[in-house]
C-alpha cells in the first residue's frame, strides 16, 4: 500500500468528488513518491517545499510576540 510505503500523512482525505488532497511525506521519499506520481500520470504540486522551515518561522515569530510557550498562572498575565 502506498501510505505505508511512503509514509503519508494525509493534512486532508479523498472524496468521492476527486477534489485535490494535501500530504506530507519525509524528504527522503519525495523523489520515489513523486516518480511513482508521474508513472500513474496523476498531476500534483508540491505546496510547501519545508515544512521545518515554517514550524521554526512560526515559534519564532511567537516569541518575538512575547508568547514563550511557557505556564503562566491567570494573576500573572492579567
């Protein structure tokens, strides 16, 4: 099975519409994911080429907010 074979995480599911569905693979298996893609002839796009990079962006742009992540009880940040 290909989800097992690669993987996959699914971020949304097949319909019975055909709509586009969104993934997420490993970069060690893109390039056989996406040669098994062209071999069937199914059309993608890859959306986000590092997801990484985006996560990091976002913690940062988090804290430069003055959100650290951290527990803060109700009376210290009211």
């Amino acid at each position: 099975m290909i989800t097992s074979r690669f993987q996959i995480d699914f971020w949304t599911y097949p319909t019975a519409s055909l709509d586009p569905v969104e993934i997420h693979v490993e970069p060690v298996a893109e390039q056989k994911l996406e040669a098994l893609l062209n071999g069937a002839s199914i059309s993608f796009t890859v959306a986000t080429e590092d997801v990484n990079k985006i996560l990091q962006q976002e913690k940062t742009t988090a804290r430069a907010g003055g959100f650290d992540g951290s527990y803060h009880r109700l009376g210290e940040v009211t």
